[in-house]
C-alpha cells in the first residue's frame, strides 16, 4: 500500500513531504518516545505520534519511515515541514486520537 492510498482511505490531511505519498508502507509503529521509535521501528513502517518538532524528522529519515501521522489535530512545526519536504517523507495529520488511528492503520495493513 501506498502512503497516498492511506490518505485517502482514512481522509488524512498532507502538512507536507508530498514527493513521497508514494512510499510503500509495510508496517506502523506508534510510539512518543523518540528512543524506541529509534531502536524499534522499521523501515516502510508509518509512526504514529503526538510529537511535532524536527527531531521526529530526524528519526524518520534514519529509519526510512514511509510517513508520520500526527494525531488529535497537531500539526508539524516549520523546522519539521522543511525537514520533511527535503526527506520525502509525509507528515500527515488526523484529529482523531492515537487508539482510533492505531485501530484503523491495523485494520488496513492486516
């Protein structure tokens, strides 16, 4: 599946890193420890998390995440959209909770 695919399935808004809706995504991570993103996550997955300054960036690209989905209506600070736009990773967002978008990222991917 497609980053672009999940957008549109469950109606996720694109903040920035639009070069890379076309990612293949193989798995989903959702975590807002920074360190076991790091140590955990692997490549393909999508990272569900509430945090939004660039150090997220940061580990998305070390870990050549498909994208990052912020949650409860958070939205990605300038450092991150830059970040991401230059990565080609998506910083997506949702309003919804992390426990609604986990289930619903599950369902999809199972």
């Amino acid at each position: 599946m497609k980053v672009s695919d999940l957008v549109n399935q469950l109606q996720l808004e694109v903040f920035c890193g639009q070069a890379g809706l076309d990612n293949e995504i193989t798995g989903g991570y959702v975590s807002d420890l920074l360190s076991d993103v790091m140590g955990n996550a692997s490549e393909g997955d999508v990272w569900i998390t509430l945090q939004t300054h660039q150090n997220v960036m940061a580990i998305a690209s070390l870990k050549e995440l498909a994208a990052v989905i912020l949650v409860k209506g958070f939205e990605p600070d300038e450092d991150s959209v830059k970040y991401s736009n230059e990565e080609g990773i998506p910083v997506l967002g949702t309003s919804m909770t992390t426990f609604e978008i986990s289930g619903k990222l599950y369902d999809i991917l199972k």
